[in-house]
C-alpha cells in the first residue's frame, strides 16, 4: 500500500528481480484501485519477478486502466513466466490501452524457453487495436515463418509501431531476411517500419 502511494509522484518504479510474485502484483494494482491513486509512472520494471498467468491479470487490468496509468510509456515485462493464457490477458490489455509506446518481453519467461508462434499471435492479436505503442523489443525469443506472418500483419494494422526488436532471437537467417523484407518495405502511407536483428 505504502508503495503504491509513492506512484502518485514518482515517474519511474524498478522493481525487477524483487521477486514480488502473482501475490505482490495483486496487492500492488489492488492498493492503487482501493485507494483511487492516478500514478505518475512513465516507467514500470517488472524484470524477472516470478509473475506467472495469474499475475498476468493484474498486468492486464493495469494495461487497460487508462485512467489511473495515464503516463505509463514503457513497461518491462521480461523474465516472468506468463505461458499462453498469460499473454492472452496482457493482450487484452494493450487492446484497450492508449498510452505505452514502449513494451519489452525479451525471452526468459514461459519456463525460460521464450515466447513462440502461438504466443507471438496471440501478443499481437491485441496490438490490432492499440494505436499508442512505437517499440516492442522481443529480444531472444524464437520465431519461425508463422511468427513472421504474425509480424506482417501486425505491420499492415497497427499505425504506430516503427520497431520489432529481434536481437539474438533464435530465427530462421531466411527468416530474419522476410521479416526484414516485410518491415522495411514502406506501407501505403510511406511510413517505413524498421527491424533490429543484431548478431551477438
């Protein structure tokens, strides 16, 4: 409770590898909503804190709570093992999200095997109708050509989005090459999209 208090002034909450859990997110967005805070956080680190598919509601509601998160711009979801349903619920989220421009989940949750395909889509089925976010950093992770289609399409509906992160990401170097292809092409719009895939 004391913690989230703090929101109401701070613009940046590290708290990765605290290790707070499903129990700790909980009780964080609960003492917000309880007490009627509206942050002040451009800047939320939630790093490696053993936040699984039940934690991922909070995280979810958090997304979607437009009102008391209204600075929100960068939120780092790394490291937490959400498995599918999870990444479901942080989906819906940035569906009725407006403000976050920045959402990084590099590889380390999901038992530490990243995110695939499925979670891929199931990510970006929620961006479809989010137009705030400019960078999705998704470093690690493992893709083949169905998460590309996953990234065209996200391409040719989200207006806003001008970088997918795919550093050291286990991909296809054919692979890598398309969604390269796919993101830099210019749109129809002529806003071009960029890619960073970088050796290690």
């Amino acid at each position: 409770k004391d913690l989230a208090k703090t929101t109401a002034y701070l613009t940046r909450l590290n708290l990765g590898f605290c290790n707070i859990g499903n129990n700790g997110m909980e009780n964080f967005i609960s003492a917000i909503t309880g007490n009627d805070i509206v942050t002040s956080l451009e800047y939320f680190n939630l790093q490696n804190n053993g936040i699984d598919t039940n934690g991922s509601e909070s995280i979810g509601s958090l997304l979607s709570d437009t009102k008391r998160f209204s600075d929100l711009k960068e939120l780092v979801l790394t490291g937490n093992e959400f498995c599918p349903k999870g990444i479901e619920n942080i989906s819906n989220g940035l569906r009725r999200n407006t403000t976050l421009k920045t959402l990084v989940m590099k590889c380390g949750g999901l038992l530490s095997g990243g995110m695939h395909d499925s979670e891929l889509e199931k990510l970006i089925k929620g961006l479809k109708e989010n137009s705030a976010l400019e960078k999705l950093v998704l470093d690690g992770n493992s893709f083949t050509k169905r998460g590309q289609k996953a990234i065209e399409a996200c391409r040719d509906n989200h207006p806003s989005l001008k970088i997918v992160s795919l550093k050291n990401a286990d991909v296809d170097r054919s692979v890598q090459e398309d969604i390269e292809e796919i993101l830099c092409s210019t749109s129809r719009d002529e806003k071009a999209v960029c890619l960073d895939i970088l050796p290690e």
